[in-house]
C-alpha cells in the first residue's frame, strides 16, 4: 500500500497569511526541507498485478544524448556540448585483443607488419620498440649499414627509414615542424598599416665615439659605465624628436669579437649610421661593419664624428670610403654624409633630418592591431627580476598578460619596462622594451612571437627543445666506421676544458665565438657549459671534473661556490673586458702546443783512423773540420755524401782525458752510442736538437 503524502495544510506554518493558489505546471520554486524529502525518496516497487503498474525511474536510453559517459569534468559541464567517450574498459579489451592477435601470429610465425611512425630524429631504442624489435638486432642492421650506434643514440630519419623498410614495416614520415605553421606572419590588409619609428643601427671601430654620439642624442651617460671606456652589450634606446618624431637606436660593440653581435644588429635594423672618426678614418671594423650593412641590404647614413678636433680630415674619410664602394652626395654619389661632433653637440640636428628623410623614402609601416612579434636584441638573468629580455617590437603591440614564445623558452608578459625605466602597459611596434615574465633566459636573437595560450606555448618550446637536442646528439654522435678511423688515424687535439658565465648573452656568444676561432688542429677549447648568470657550485664541480676553470665575464661566484672552488683548488678568472679574455686563453693554449724542434748545427769531423778498444768498441780519430763538437750531441755520419746513421755521440776525448768540447783545427777521438761500422775518410756532422716555443697566431 503507498503512503500519502501529507496535506500541505500540515505542514505550513500559521504564519496567519492567506496560500496563494498556483498552477500545477508551475515549479516549487523554494520546497521545503521535509517536501523534498518525500520527493527525492525512491518510488517503492509493488507487485504487478492488475492496477498496480510498477513505477519506472525516467533513465536517459543509449542514443539519449543526454546520457553521459566517462568521468564530468567542469570544463566539459560548463561548456554544455560533452560528447560520450570511451570507457576505460573498453580501452583495455581492445588492447587484450591486440596483444591476443600478436601472440597468435607470433606462435604461427607470421611476421606482424606494422605502421611505424617515424619523426625527423628519433633514437634507436624508441624506433625498435615501435617496430617492436630487439634493440639487439636493429644495431646489427645499423653497423651492415656502417653506422655505428648506441641505443640511446639519435639517428635521422632517412636512416629510420632504411632500418624500418629492412625489417619489412610501413613507414609513416611525420614532422614535428607542424606546431609552428601557424606562427608565420600573414600578409596585412593595406588600411591597417601604420607608420612605425625607423630602427637604426650604429655601427663602427673601436673608439670611435658610437655610444658617445648616442649619449648626445639621449642627452645621457652610457659611456663611463661602460668597463674599459666600450659598449660590451648590444643597447636598445628610443629617442623622440623636438618635432615629436621617434628613432629607435640599437647600439653595437665596435670589438672585432662581437662580430655576430654586429651582424645581428644589421639584421633587425632598417637604417645603419656608419659612425668613422674624422681623425682616425677608415679602420678594419669600419669595413666589416660596411659587409654587414651590405648583407642585409638596408641605406647607410656616414656619420663623421669628432669634427672638433683639430687633426681632424672628413675629405680624407669621404675619399677612402670610395675604395669599399661607399660614395657620399659630395662627390656625386647617393649616400647621405654629416659632419657630426658627439663632444661639442655639433651636427645632431642634421644626422636627425637624415634619418627621417632616409625613412620616409622607405615608407615604414606596421599593424599595431596583430599578434605582437619581433626579436630579442639582448637577454640576461638578473637577481629578483628573473630573467630580463631586452625586445624589439616589429609587428603588433606587445600587452601585459600576452603569452609568447621566445625561441625555446616561454612566458607570460608580467611587467614591461621602456628605455628610461618607466612601466608601461603595452609596446607598439618599432620601440625597444624589458621584457619580464619568461620561464627561462633565451638567446639574444630569438624570434619573439606572441601565442594564444599557454597549451600552444608549451608545445612550441618542447618541440624546440627536443630539436635543439637532437641536433647536439647528432654531431656528437660516432657517425660511420670510416669517419672513426679517420679521427684514430688523425688523433685527437689537445683540449682546454671551460667554464663561461656571462652577464649576457651577447658576451657568452661573443666569447665562444673567440674561442672556437683560436682553435687548432692541435689545441683547441672545449666550452663545457656557458650560461648566463652567477657562477654557482654546479660550475665549480663540472669544472672540477673536467679538470678546467671558470670564466666570470661581469658576473662573481656565490659564497658556496667560492668556498667549493677554494677548497677543491678550481680556478676562476674574472673578466670585465674581452681584449684580457682572449690575450688569457690565447696564451694558455699556446702553451699546451709541443714545441718545434730546431736543429743547431755545430760543425764537421772527418775520420782520419779508426781503433779497436778493448770493451768499448771502435773509436775513430777525427780531425775537426769546421765548427766545433761538443760532448752529448747529436750526430750523423756521412758517407760519399750520403747519411748512413744518426745517434747521439757517448765519448769525445782529447788524448786520454775526457773533453767537454773541441774546436776547428784540433784531433779528437769519438765513439758513437751502440754503432761501430766506422770507416776512415767518413765525415761526421755534429749538431744540437733546441726546443722553441710556439704561439697561437693572432
């Protein structure tokens, strides 16, 4: 029997207020707490029978939409449009059947065919387990193949693709790539371009006066904090006219070591000022910097600094630019030229005017509305900051908040921070801004490309990473038999293990760069780690492993790792000025290189008699020709003029007394080291073997 449900009479409160009549299809819109009771009770099953119909719970069916499967996420609920997935059962039988079918062809000894997928570098363990082979007998393929490789080693995907179709499976090329064709910039609608300040790029020798000039232009002083009186980082400045126009500076060393910092800048720029000294005229970094700028195809503006003094000659500095095919308007050419003086303020006004007019001729422009983009002009790790990255926007406006992607590392935008210091909320394109945010310190360089989330940055940067990885694991790699016997035959170089901390990542380059050229066939450096930032213990260790030293170049150890250092007797050296960076290593390789043996000669004996001595041998009687024989040098002897032994000389004596050395015109006698076949009318040429020491060429 099924119990009735109270009247709603008993159960509301004499409130003295009148039941307002409802209709029956509308909702409760507040029940009470013993009202839902009763309504959330199951309905009782009763007896089928003839008026008693059992009571059916109201199920969703199996092509119920609503019907769910799997686990509620609340992604999934609060977008409303879940769609049913696979069960975690079913997962696993479809599994159970793969692995029955194997067995059953693996007991009838059939071979499995299956879909290998094969990425652009993969390792030789990862491509036997999705062939499901051995590890064994994929090396034995490798080494018919004359590869000889570890199971932990990467090889290419042409080789993959060679092991694969000798096992008999399908292949599948892929490629990882597929994550950044989205990240390429689209062409712009015409109405949404804007002009944009011009980037400029200053350039030239050392000593020159670049980042003076500059200063005059920002009204600053970069110059004095600068260690040793030059530019060691690439600087990024925005400077706006009295006009209200803005030009964006980016400042290069005039070094010959940054030479990829040089070439990096003329990549990014739109404009290079060619900054020569009116004084000192054409030098060799003058003329690399003209190569760069000619590379990258970007209009040249010469900038004829230090007018003011009174040896100074801009004629001569306008005709030896004709020799590197730079002629100046004066002379009948297209190249803007101005007589500038970064000490007295002298000519700025006119270099502004030139820069302006050379960019309104190349009708710069940008979508300010785009994804930001652009490029990191210099990078480094900064105590309580993080890592700070100094960006050139080119394309779109950069905004806190926005997720990018800057070569292999990742972040999001915290904090923006322009030239002068000031935080600021967005940068538009053309301006020079301190990036804060990224997870990691990327390369000076890197392409900086704003994502839409932070699934797609992560992707991005892995896949980077992994490239980055297995290009190192492929030129370290053994490579094949022949290569092998090649490097035993040649034998291996002399290295100098290294440990490079930078402040920068501009200098880390830079360095290693300096390095890598002072090496020989026989001597050379080998950088173990370079990185940016303090030197810590993990430095001071690997060091010690290897048996190197550590270069700080403006950064210092921690008080743990100078201890460690101390203690373990692992050298660090400071820096602050690359000319001391490379004379050190410089020497320090020249003196791991074997010297060069120089023959000294001393003069010639002629064999007048030959004696038998009783337990000494032969002994000839020589008659001092020429020069002089000293006891303990090395000798030849000489035969019709043909050399038939050399040895070292064991007795030279005067009479019967030992002599330390005889002169032209005197009788000796002589006896050789384990040599008797003397004749008389033999000639003897005595000389010494002297050591010089050799020097690395600068």
């Amino acid at each position: 029997m099924v119990r009735q449900a109270p009247s709603p009479k008993a159960i509301l409160p004499k409130t003295g207020l009148k039941r307002v009549a409802r209709p029956a299809s509308a909702p409760d819109p507040q029940p009470s707490t013993d009202r839902g009771r009763e309504e959330n009770k199951k309905p009782k099953k009763t007896k089928k029978g003839k008026g008693n119909e059992k009571v059916q719970p109201n199920r969703p069916t199996r092509g119920d939409k609503k019907r769910r499967g799997g686990k509620l996420t609340i992604s999934s609920a609060l977008s409303g449009n879940e769609e049913r997935q696979h069960s975690l059962a079913s997962v696993k039988r479809k599994r159970e059947k793969e692995k029955q079918q194997q067995q059953q062809a693996r007991a009838a000894g059939k071979k499995i065919i299956r879909d290998v997928v094969v990425p652009e570098t993969i390792t030789v363990k990862e491509l036997a387990n999705r062939m499901a082979e051995r590890g064994v007998d994929v090396i034995r393929e490798l080494m018919k193949m004359g590869v000889m490789a570890t199971v932990n080693q990467v090889i290419d995907a042409d080789t993959a693709e060679l092991v694969v179709t000798e096992f008999g499976h399908n292949l599948q090329r892929v490629s990882e790539s597929d994550v950044e064709t989205n990240l390429a910039e689209q062409d712009d609608p015409e109405g949404s371009l804007i002009s944009r300040p011009p980037v400029v790029t200053v350039m030239g020798h050392v000593d020159h006066g670049k980042t003076s000039l500059l200063d005059a232009l920002r009204s600053t002083d970069v110059a004095e904090g600068e260690a040793g009186g030059i530019t060691q980082h690439i600087g990024a400045y925005q400077v706006t006219m009295e006009t209200g126009d803005k030009i964006t500076f980016v400042d290069t060393p005039g070094h010959a070591a940054f030479t990829d910092m040089r070439a990096r800048g003329a990549k990014v720029t739109d404009i290079v000022i060619l900054v020569v000294a009116a004084d000192d005229s054409v030098m060799p970094q003058t003329i690399e910097a003209i190569h760069h700028a000619k590379a990258a195809d970007v209009p040249i503006i010469v900038a004829i600094n230090k007018c003011d003094k009174p040896a100074a000659d801009a004629n001569k500095v306008r005709t030896e630019l004709l020799q590197h095919d730079i002629v100046v308007e004066e002379i009948g050419g297209d190249v803007l030229a101005v007589e500038v003086s970064a000490k007295a303020r002298t000519g700025l006004d006119k270099l502004e005017e030139a820069i302006l007019l050379q960019s309104e001729i190349l009708d710069l422009k940008a979508n300010p509305n785009a994804p930001a983009s652009g490029v990191i002009v210099e990078a480094k790790m900064e105590q309580g900051r993080g890592s700070v990255a100094t960006t050139l926007v080119q394309r779109g406006t950069l905004r806190k908040g926005d997720i990018f992607v800057a070569g292999s590392e990742w972040g999001r935008v915290r904090v923006l921070v322009d030239d002068h210091g000031h935080k600021v909320d967005e940068a538009v394109p053309g301006m020079p801004i301190e990036v804060l945010g990224l997870n990691g310190t990327p390369e000076a360089g890197d392409d900086v490309i704003v994502v839409e989330d932070e699934a797609k940055a992560r992707e991005i940067t892995e896949y980077r990473t992994r490239k980055k990885r297995a290009l190192h694991s492929v030129a370290a790699g053994r490579g094949t038999l022949e290569q092998m016997f090649e490097k035993i035959k040649e034998g291996v170089a002399e290295e100098l293990p290294v440990v490079i901390k930078a402040d920068v990542h501009g200098s880390l380059e830079a360095i290693q760069g300096a390095l890598n050229k002072m090496g020989t066939d026989e001597v050379k450096a080998r950088v173990l780690h370079g990185a940016v930032g303090g030197i810590n213990e993990s430095d001071v260790v690997l060091a010690r492993a290897s048996g190197g030293f550590i270069i700080g170049f403006n950064v210092r150890a921690n008080a743990q790792a100078r201890d460690l250092a101390k203690r373990d007797g692992v050298d660090i050296r400071y820096y602050s000025i690359i000319y001391d960076v490379t004379d050190d290593m410089r020497n320090a390789l020249s003196g791991m290189l074997a010297p060069t043996l120089k023959e000294e000669f001393l003069g010639y004996a002629e064999i007048r008699e030959v004696f038998n001595v009783s337990k000494v041998g032969k002994v000839a009687g020589c008659m001092i020709t020429s020069g002089m024989v000293k006891k303990g040098s090395k000798v030849r002897l000489l035969r019709d003029d043909v050399v038939i032994h050399e040895g070292e000389l064991s007795q030279l004596k005067r009479f019967k007394d030992d002599a330390k050395e005889v002169k032209e015109g005197m009788e000796c006698g002589m006896s050789f080291a384990n040599y008797d076949d003397l004749k008389t009318g033999d000639m003897i040429e005595c000389f010494n073997v002297i050591e010089v020491a050799r020097k690395l060429e600068e």
